[in-house]
C-alpha cells in the first residue's frame, strides 16, 4: 500500500456536510482511503509527499453523463445552426463510420480533458454500435480510462428502433435486443465492480425514448437489477422528444419510463428540462437523479432544466458535461461556472450561489451515481479524490476572499494544477503523468477527419467542401 501527504494547504475544502474548511491544513491518505485530515497532523513523511503552500485543494468533481466517442466530431460547422433531432440524424451519418482505434483514442482525449479540469469520476454513456464493427467498443474506453488513472462508470448503451421501425437513428447504428442485452451481461460479469474505491463500474443505459422499444426497457431493466447494477437514458430533453413520445407512444416521457420498469433509487436520467411540477414531485418520490448538462442545453437551444425546483422537492441532481459534439470540450470547472452563470440569469442571483453548484458537482454527483461512500467530499474514511490550484498565479489575483468559490469565478482560461485519483498523482503542473499529449492530439485529428471523408463518400452531404466553405446547409 502506497501513502501519500499533502501538507501546508492554503485551505482544503472538503464539502462535507458542514462544508468544512481547514486553512493550512494537511491530508493523509493510505492506499487510497484518507485516514487523516485537518490541522497539525502527526504524519511527516509518506511515499508521495506533496508542499501544497499557496495551494488549495478541493474534492474531485464528479462526472454524470458524457458520450466520450463524440469527441472526433465537435466543431463541425454545418451542424452548428441545428437543434437536436436534425443534429443527430446528421452525425449519426458519420458516426456509423467508427472503429475500435476511433473509440480509445477520443477516450483519451474526453477523459484527458476532465482530469485537467479536476474531474476525477467520469460516467459515459456509449449506445452507437456500428454494423460490421466489433461491438467490444467500450472495452475501448475502459483500456484509455485505465492508462489514464480516472475513476470510470461506463454505461452500455443501445439503440434498437431504427428508422425502418418509427425511430430517428439510421438502422446502420442499431442493433438487435438479444445482442444488446447479451452484449450488457458481458461488460458487467468481466468489468463491474461493486467494491469500495473501485476503480471501474457498469451500468445498462439504453439511448431514448426515440431510439429503443418498450421490450428493450423492460428487459434491460430486469438485466440490470439482477446484476444490482444502476440504470441510465436520456429523458424529458427537448421538445421534439416530447412531441414523438405524445405522438408514438400516446403519454409523456417520465410515464413511459414509469410503465416499463425505469423509475427508482438506481435509475439517473440526462438533461431532464422538460419536466412539469407533478413530474419533479413523482422523481423524488421515485428516487430517481438527474444529470444536469447546461453547456450543451444552451449550445443545443434545447432549454433550461428547473433546477431550483428540482432542489427543493429533494430531486437527486448532479452534473455532466454531455458529448463533446454538443459542448465540444470536457471542462467540468467550466460546466460548473455555466451552471452557475445560467441560473442567475435564469432564476435571480439569489436562486443558486457557487458553492451550491460545486456541491451539486461533487455530493450531488455521486448521489445520483449512487457511490456516496466513497468518493465526493473530503473526509476521513472516503478516497483521495482531489484537485489542486495554485492561488498565487496570476488568474487568481485579487479574488482570494472564498477559497470554495475561487474556482467557479476566475482561473478559467487554465487546467488545474494537480489531481489525484485513489491518492495517485495523475495530472502534475497541468500536465497528464505518463501521458504524451501531442501525440493523442494528433492521432485524434486524424480520427476525426478520416470519419468526416468516410462519410463524404457515402452520403449526399459533401462533407469536406462544407467544412472548408464553412457553409450550412438547411436542415
């Protein structure tokens, strides 16, 4: 077992539940449990000791919701002027083109960037199996999540109401139920582990209401409570999805969910905006979470989720930065200032301050990912799960009044200076440990546009010259 002591901080905050702070204070850790933390420790040495003066540190933030594979397809101008169905039929057309070497390589880049931005918990939700490729795709993520050192909750995604069906995805990208579910009850027996301070979990996540059929919620669900694995979708995140559920389904999303098994303690559901008061009421009752994703609500013009409401009737709600083609980056200090900034403008400045949306990334995250033993906060007993910022650079001048806050307000045009996941050092000065950067960078590029010129020459959207023209086309 390794140790590891951070002494001399500046402050830790710990966002306990009394949101405890310790200026000067010191931390130990043993493997990867705290041990100690607070004021005049008894410890002096370990195997990895960290001088935190002019440092503060703070819990890792916690990631609920991401679609890492996305990461090959942002910045793609002629999808910019689009809202969300139209968007995704449009991707889908490239995203059918993925292979293996795709997937790992836009993991690293997705996972890279939130532990550069003091995430150190990251859930993903991976549901595009193209036909013909191997469908062992998120064993890809999982390898990249493990050279990286993050904390990793992988949820098997699927889609199985393709457009031949009534559904919006492209038959190309669907796959049958037996495969799915075959495919879920692998990922789980070879990689799930329900341990403390496991390092890797898996859940059963099929796509929306708009891509998969009743059968597959039923049966999905019944897979997964007979693992005791948790369960995620996306739900209630346009108006479009609202309209096809009325339409196709005669009723509402949530009661879709509620009719085929989807609601409870280990269910979370992504973007949630489109909620009624009766239906914020019936999710707390139910138990069940919801990621909040306000970069790529507001990129998508998909609409506000009513988190104030959502906090007040006892909702679970934690954060997420959804895929990078609808955020295009991964920056969770970024999604927690977004947060923030949105709901002052939206609710008044009185409504939600910047601790409370810190809280929601941290305590709140892992109540909707159901791990609150082990990581969240800073205590005795839990993970050193942590991330570090310099106070004395130049970001941060003048704004050393809140240590909790100082990281949701300023010092947003620069990575952290150090995260520690499970008390392993795995972002240094900035920089990602034993991880050559440059390098992933540009074999991700090449990804990406090798996907763009497949799909080129397989659909009637001139990819390239739409790129180069910096063109749109009407949708």
């Amino acid at each position: 077992m390794g140790t590891l002591l951070i002494k001399n901080a500046k402050n830790i905050i710990t966002m306990d539940e009394e949101r405890t702070r310790y200026p000067g204070g010191s931390l130990y850790a043993v493997d990867q449990q705290i041990v100690a933390i607070g004021r005049d420790l008894p410890c002096e040495t370990a195997d990895t000791v960290i001088d935190a003066t002019g440092k503060i540190v703070y819990p890792g933030l916690i990631n609920t919701h991401h679609h890492l594979y996305q990461n090959l397809t942002r910045n793609i101008p002629f999808v910019q002027k689009t809202e969300l169905f139209d968007w995704l039929v449009t991707l889908y057309d490239i995203w059918r083109h993925l292979r293996p070497e795709d997937i790992y390589v836009s993991a690293m880049v997705g996972l890279g960037e939130l532990l550069k931005s003091g995430c150190t918990t990251a859930a993903d939700h991976f549901y595009c199996f193209p036909n013909g490729v191997s469908g062992e795709l998120i064993d890809e993520e999982i390898r990249a999540a493990g050279e990286l050192g993050i904390r990793f909750f992988p949820t098997r995604g699927s889609m199985s109401l393709g457009r031949s069906k009534g559904g919006l995805p492209p038959d190309e990208v669907c796959q049958s139920e037996e495969t799915i579910l075959r495919d879920s009850r692998r990922l789980i027996e070879r990689y799930h582990d329900a341990g403390r301070f496991a390092m890797l979990r898996v859940g059963v996540a099929p796509c929306s209401p708009f891509s998969i059929t009743a059968d597959l919620l039923r049966e999905s669900a019944s897979l997964a409570r007979s693992y005791g694995v948790r369960m995620h979708t996306h739900l209630a995140e346009t108006k479009d999805e609202d309209d096809f559920c009325r339409e196709k389904l005669g009723m509402r999303p949530l009661q879709f969910m509620e009719e085929n098994g989807w609601v409870g303690p280990d269910v979370w559901y992504a973007h949630g905006i489109y909620f009624d008061d009766g239906e914020i009421g019936r999710l707390s009752r139910h138990g069940c979470g919801v990621a909040h994703c306000p970069c790529s609500n507001m990129k998508m013009g998909s609409g506000v989720m009513p988190i104030v409401k959502m906090l007040q009737a006892g909702v679970k709600v934690g954060l997420g930065v959804d895929g990078s083609a609808s955020n295009d980056g991964s920056n969770m200090l970024q999604e927690v200032r977004t947060a923030l900034l949105l709901h002052n403008l939206m609710h008044g400045t009185t409504a939600i301050g910047a601790e409370d949306c810190l809280r929601v990334a941290t305590r709140g995250s892992v109540r909707v990912l159901g791990w609150e033993d082990d990581i969240g906060s800073l205590e005795v007993g839990k993970a050193a799960d942590l991330f570090l910022i310099d106070s004395r650079q130049l970001a941060y001048a003048g704004a050393l009044h809140d240590e909790a806050t100082l990281p949701v307000l300023t010092g947003l045009s620069q990575n952290v200076d150090m995260t520690i996941v499970g008390g392993k050092v795995v972002v240094k000065e900035g920089r990602l440990v034993g991880i050559d950067e440059e390098k992933v960078a540009v074999a991700a590029q090449a990804a990406s546009n090798r996907l763009l010129n497949e799909a080129a020459l397989r659909t009637k959207i001139d990819y390239g010259r739409m790129r180069s023209e910096n063109r749109y086309p009407n949708f």
